[in-house]
C-alpha cells in the first residue's frame, strides 16, 4: 500500500539561499521601484527607461530560474506525512507560486523582446505595464508566503 505523501520545506536551506542570493533580491527590489515609479506616473517614454524595463525583464526571468531552481531541487520536499493539511497546502502552493511566476515573467520579457525587435519597444512596455505590476505584487505574495512557512517550520 503508498504512503500518502505532501509537501514539506527544509527551512534551514530556504533561509540559507535567500539570505546569500543578492542578485535575486537586487532584481526583486529593482521591480518594487519600478512599480513605484510607474505608479507615480514617471514616464516611460524616454528611451533610456523602456531599455531598463527590457533589461529588468530579462534580470527577473534569468534570477527567477536560478533561484527557484534552487529551492525546488533543496528547499521542497516530499514527505509521507505532514504537519496539517493546511500547512501542506500552503506549502504547495508556494511551490507552484514558482512556475506561474516564472511563467508570467518569461511571457513578459518574451512580449517586450518582440516588441524591441519590430521597433515597437516602448508601445511594449505600455502594453506590459499591467502585467509587471502583477507580476510585481504576486511576486511579493510570493516571499511572504514562504517566509511564513520558515518562520512556521522553525
């Protein structure tokens, strides 16, 4: 008969990466300014700021990977018993948090790339305006969802 299994974290080693990943967190806080300015309504036509945006989209996508890589492959486990079901779920949901993430960030970047090579960059970062406040807000949810499961577990 299988063991039911559920998911657990190793808060030690998540703790660990994200004390020691500053390029992740560089990037994490570069988007948060980002958003800020946008929504203060600094404009982005100027070219030098809709370069930034691309080159921001790219950062997210490249330390997005390498970070959640990480954590998937050390920091998530699976386990035949759990604390309760609703810390288990919860620790799930933070692990498929990443691919919705990393999805999102990967369409954004893809979509100003395009937009960059027609020529139609800044019309692209207008366009994506929406989808990088999400990916921004979400991606805050994010982090404080598992820093409550490694507070939780320690």
């Amino acid at each position: 008969m299988a063991t039911a299994r559920t998911w657990a974290i190793n808060p030690a080693f998540l703790q660990e990466v994200k004390d020691f990943n500053t390029e992740y967190w560089k990037t994490y806080n570069h988007l948060q300014h980002w958003t800020i300015a946008v929504g203060q309504s600094e404009s982005l036509s100027d070219e030098a700021g809709v370069q930034e945006t691309l080159n921001l989209a790219r950062q997210i996508t490249v330390e997005m990977a390498k970070q959640f890589l990480l954590e998937e492959t050390y920091g998530y486990l699976q386990t035949p018993s759990g604390h309760s079901a609703v810390y288990d779920n919860e620790v799930a949901c933070a692990q498929g948090q990443h691919q919705s993430l990393y999805m999102l960030a990967g369409e954004i970047c893809e979509s100003l790339e395009l937009a960059g090579f027609q020529g139609l960059l800044s019309d692209g970062v207008r366009k994506q305006q929406d989808a990088i406040r999400k990916l921004s807000k979400d991606w805050a949810e994010h982090e404080q969802l598992e820093n409550k499961l490694i507070r939780g577990a320690t």
